[in-house]
C-alpha cells in the first residue's frame, strides 16, 4: 500500500504459518496473527515505533 506521502507498508504472510510480518515505511517490523493488530501497529505512528525487528 502506498500513501499519497509516498509512504510505503508493507505485510507479507509467512507460508505455512497464520503469522503477518509487516515492515514500516519507518523500518520498524512486527509480527502478528491477527491483521487488524498489524494495521492498528502500522498506522499507530510513533507509538511502538521503533527501529528494528519485532518492535
């Protein structure tokens, strides 16, 4: 998905797995199960935003 800012998010599903695991425009990641928990972390900037996997 990209915003009108240029913003990039990006979710990709781990085969085999119920698992998301999003990369931020920011280069923060995160993983969940649940897609709304993943677009709720997305788009919750900067709260749990910060640099690097799983934060």
């Amino acid at each position: 998905m990209t915003a009108p800012t240029g913003e990039i998010y990006r979710i990709d599903w781990l085969p085999g797995t119920d698992i998301l695991h999003g990369t931020c425009h920011c280069g923060a990641q995160h993983t969940a199960e649940d897609p709304v928990e993943m677009w709720e972390w997305m788009l919750g900037h900067p709260e749990g935003h910060f640099e690097g996997p799983d934060s």
